[in-house]
C-alpha cells in the first residue's frame, strides 16, 4: 500500500467525487461521511508521502509502471509534497465547515461534496504532476470544479462567474500554447525532461515566447495585478465553505506552478530574469494596489476578496526576489495567507449567518455575541497585517530580508506600505466588532428571533477556531517549518 | 514561409481573443472562446503532420518501424483530452448562460449590466 502513496493523494478524492452524488441521494450524512473520509485520508496520505521525500528525495511514481517519457508520471520532491500537505489540509478543513452548513435538499448537498472532492483532486494533481499536460488537465479539473462551486452563490455569482470562466479558459489556452511551442523545440513535455533539453535552446526565440506565455496565463489564473479584475466580482457572491476553499487554495497552486516553471524547469538566464523583474513590479504594486481595493471596500467579503489580490502579490514578490530568503518567505506566507484567509472568510460567514451582518458598518458590537468568532477573527487579521507571534508576521520577515539582501529597498517599502494598510482595513473591522454598541435595529432584530446574534454551531465554530490555532501555529513554529520542509524545497540555484 | 502553422495558431488565438472582448452577445463570447482554443488544438496536430507518413499503426510481426515514416501520435493523443476538456467548459458555460437567461432574460451584456445595476 505504502509504494502508492503519491498516487492515493489524487484518487481518492478523485473516486469519492464519483460516488458521493449516487451515495447522497440515499443518506446526505453517509455522503458527508465519505467525503470527509476521503479527504482525511488523501490529507494522511500526503503527510505520509512529504515524511518518506525528506527522509529518501524525489519519489518518482510511474502510473501503470510505465516510465517517463513514455508514460505519465507523478513527481513528489519536497516541494510537491509540502503544498500537496497544504492543499490536502485546507480541502479537509473547508469541507469540515462546508458539512457544517445546515443541510438543504440532500441532492444538491450531493452535488457540492462532489465539487469540493474534484477541486481538491484537481489540486493536488496540479501539484503532484510530473509533465506539463497532465498539469493543464489537472488546472482545467480544478478551474472548473472551482466554477460550479463559486456559481452556486445565487444569480449574480452566474454572471460573475462567467466572466471568470472566459479569463480562466483564456489562461489555460495561453498555458496550453506555451506548453506546445515548447513541445515543438524539445520533444518533451515531462518536467523534469523539458529542465534537461531547455538549456540547449534557451536563446530561442520560441523558447522565449512559451515562457511569455505560460507566465501570463499563470499570472492571469493567480489574479495577479493588473490581471485581476475577475477575482472580487468572482469571489463576493459565493457560499461561504466554496470560498473558504477556493480563496485559500487555487491561488497558492498557481504560483506553486509558477515557482515550478521558473525555477525547476526554464534555465536561469536573460529571458527568465526579465520574467523575474517584471513579476517583481506587479507583485510590489499588487500588493499596494490590492490593500488600496480592500480599504475602499465597504462589503466585508469584497473586501476580504479584494485583499486576496494583495496577498498573491506577496507570494509572487517572493519568487522575484530569486533568492532564499525570498523564496522561502514566500512558500511561508502561501501556508499562512491559506489559513489566516479561509479563516477569516469562515468567520465572516459565521457572524453573517448569525447576525446578518455583510457590511463593515454592521459589525458594530458583533464580538459581544460571538465572542469565540471574533476572537478567531482577531487572531487571522493581526497575523494578516503581520504582527507577532502570528505566522504572517514571519513570512513577511523573511520576504523583508530577501529584499535586503536584494537591496530593492521598493519592495521593502511595498511590504512595509502594504501591512499598514492592511492593519487600515482590518482594525476598522475591530474597532466596529469591539468597541461600537449595536446599531438600534440590529438590537430590535436579537429581540425578535432569540437565535440571532449567537455563536454558530460546534460544526461551523470549531474549523475557523482550528484555522486561528493553526495561524498561531505557523508563526510559533515557523522556524521548525522552515528548516524541516521549506528549506529542502528550495530549488537548487538558490540554495 | 517555414512554421506557417505557427503564425497561423497565433492568428487564430487573437481573432478568438478580440471575439471575446469585443462581442456584445455572451453566447458570441462563448463561440469565440471555442476559437481560442480550436488555435491551441490547430497547433498541437500541426505539430504531427508530415507529408508521406502513415498512421501510427504497425501491424503485428512487422519488421522495427520506423519513426519517420509513421505520423507522431502523441499530439493527437493529448488534443483529444484536450478537446474534452474543451467541451467540458463550453458545457458548464453554457449551463450558466442559461441560468443568466432565466433570471435576467437577456444574453447581451450592456443590457445585463444595466439590469444587474438595478
């Protein structure tokens, strides 16, 4: 059993997407229980597999026992396995929430485990994929299962979502062609193949143009500014367990890929350094421009959506700055911005659904109802404007001293301008939770049904409190983390 | 003109692009991304094509074939999951576009916009 384990993190989630709409319209419960089951196990799986890679290096999983190139193979370095911990980890956790959810028609609840069970498939195979066009199926499984679970947040979400399946379709046509061109002057696509025959060629112009365009359509993918004007309207009008999900995962898996193109697979040299220095600016002015969004904000999810935009720009600065320090800062803050984002989104849905509250303005005197929510919700934010003991507090040190160590004192500045507006939008959220009384109407509404303004129940509080534990966590132990599974991560060049 | 069938993809791939921008009509928009990816597809089996070649089929007990006289299968192979995935997407937006119909009861976009605004 234990030989297949890379192969155990995709199918099972996989197999349990198959069979959890057929088994839900017998029991939503025994639905649950399988979707949650399979999740827990591909999450173990996973744990198990990074354990086995930092212990013995690369595992090479040949599907069917058919080697690369002639058959399909999965790759799991340490860098595969720790987001593939990631990924696992988050898709359990959201689907905890999202079977917290009160139960509708058992149908549909059918229909929604099976998304969530194909976007954490689809995922990990992106992560997990040895070639570049089993990388783009795994994209596409997981784009559109990321469309039908954020399209099910009403009428509007539709056409929202549609706009997102126009620019995600174009990305991963942009990808697809890149991928072809370099197909075309290597003969290869397998990963590991490509990093072998590229460097023969690496002057090319054609080689230049696949590069151009598999960043683009990542960049396009990961709502990377000025690429982002899909992702806000996307992401306001979704359910809350989707968001949770799909906020916290599908962009760190994107710039997993990028991170995976430009340092493991392109060779260094002037093509890849301008890359470099052009994802560098839009990373610095994302994360200036995306906490500019968030403060303009009055709606707490578009906000908090509007801030996602800042944060894939930290992660993105990380891999500009091409060094160490930079790129370990950001693998930190993709685990850290997963956790403190799903958490404050979980949280935000739980004050929503108990008081009604979606504008800032409404929070006034939330944390007197729902004292362990708001604390959570504290707990995300201070690590989000990163203030320690908080995980966001490390992650952002580290891209600080890959900076340093650069000397591009502008991005220094875009992190240091970005966090304070971060604290801007987020301390707005607090002062209204803590320190306001509740607007006369919202106190009418508590008199008429007892049940509002009440901690949600144990299935729906315990994941975001898990989340604001895990927050603490990454900050606590960020330096075991670093040394044990982000240092043996790091690409060789930059070692 | 030597990799014609490159310059081609690329035409393709904006004349799809522009479609997408500049239609008016949200199922336009939708045609126009199958345009979008039909260049992806044209470049990937242009990729295979020689003259003179046979399918990539050898009958049994067959002295070793030889690779150039055999088409490259492997382009077609990863074009047909990639047609599916094509007709994957197209399936969804179309299950949204109809969503967007009965709701708003219209598919262009200036007039959606105005409705969504009201």
């Amino acid at each position: 059993m234990t030989e297949h384990l890379p192969v155990l993190i995709v199918t099972l989630p996989l197999a349990a997407a198959v069979v959890v709409p057929v088994v839900a319209l017998a029991s939503g419960r025994a639905a649950r229980a399988v979707s949650l089951g399979a999740l827990a196990a591909s999450h173990l799986a996973a744990l198990a597999a990074l354990r086995a890679v930092l212990a013995d290096g690369t595992w090479r999983y040949p599907l069917g026992g058919w080697p690369e190139p002639w058959g399909i193979e999965y790759v799991l370095d340490p860098l595969a396995g720790a987001m593939a911990v990631l990924v696992s980890f988050m898709a359990l956790v959201a689907a905890c929430y999202a079977g917290g959810a009160p139960a509708g028609a058992s149908r549909s609840s059918g229909v929604e485990h099976a998304l969530h069970l194909l976007l954490a498939a689809g995922l990990v195979g992106i992560v997990l994929a040895g070639d570049a066009f089993n990388l783009f199926v795994f994209l596409e499984i997981s784009a559109l299962a990321g469309y039908g679970l954020l399209a099910r947040g009403g009428d509007r979400a539709a056409v929202a979502v549609f706009r997102y399946l126009l620019v995600g379709t174009i990305a991963a046509s942009f990808y697809l062609l890149g991928v072809g061109y370099l197909y075309a002057v290597t003969g290869t696509l397998g990963l590991a193949d490509l990093a072998a025959r590229l460097p023969a060629v690496a002057e090319t112009g054609i080689v230049g143009v696949a590069l151009a365009l598999v960043v683009v359509g990542l960049a396009l993918k990961i709502a990377l500014y000025p690429l982002h004007g899909w992702l806000p309207d996307a992401y306001a009008h979704a359910p809350a367990p989707a968001l949770a999900f799909v906020a916290s995962a599908t962009g760190k898996v994107g710039v997993y890929v990028l991170l995976r193109f430009l340092f493991f697979v392109f060779p260094e040299g002037e093509a890849s350094r301008r890359v470099l220095e052009l994802l560098g600016l839009a990373g610095a002015l994302a994360v200036v421009a995306g906490s500019l969004f968030a403060l303009a904000e009055r709606d707490l999810r578009r906000m908090l959506a509007c801030s996602s935009v800042g944060q894939i720009g930290y992660l993105v600065l990380g891999l500009a700055l091409a060094n160490a320090w930079g790129l370990v800062g950001a693998l930190l803050h993709a685990a850290n911005h997963a956790v403190m984002k799903a958490c404050l989104f979980m949280a935000a849905a739980n004050v929503s659904e108990s008081t009604g509250a979606a504008r800032v303005d409404d929070y006034a005197g939330v944390a007197r109802h729902l004292p362990l929510t708001m604390a959570a919700f504290v707990a995300a934010s201070l690590s989000m404007i990163g203030l320690p003991p908080f995980g966001g507090f490390f992650s952002k040190w580290y891209l600080v001293l890959g900076a340093l160590e650069r000397g591009a004192w502008l991005y220094v500045l875009a992190i240091v301008a970005s966090s304070l507006l971060t604290a801007a939008y987020l301390f707005r959220v607090l002062e209204q939770a803590y320190f306001r009384a509740p607007a006369p109407e919202a106190r009418e509404g508590a008199a008429l049904a007892p049940s509002i303004g009440r901690e949600a129940r144990p299935a729906q509080l315990v994941p975001v409190l898990v989340l604001a534990l895990g927050v603490l966590g990454l900050g606590l132990f960020n330096q075991l983390l670093v040394d044990a599974a982000l240092v043996p991560a790091l690409p060789a060049r930059v070692r | 003109m030597p990799h014609a069938d490159y310059a081609i993809a690329v035409v393709l791939l904006l004349l799809g692009l522009h479609g997408v921008l500049a239609s008016a009509s949200l199922v336009r928009k939708l045609m126009a991304l199958g345009v979008v990816q039909v260049a992806v597809i044209v470049l990937f089996v242009s990729l295979s094509a020689k003259s003179g070649a046979q399918p990539p089929i050898v009958a049994p007990g067959a002295e070793a074939p030889l690779a150039r006289a055999h088409v490259n299968p492997l382009p077609h192979a990863l074009m047909l999951t990639a047609i599916v995935v094509g007709v994957s997407t197209t399936g969804v937006a179309l299950a949204l576009l109809v969503r967007i119909q009965r709701r708003y009861g219209t598919l262009d976009e200036a007039e959606l916009l105005r409705r969504l605004r009201e």
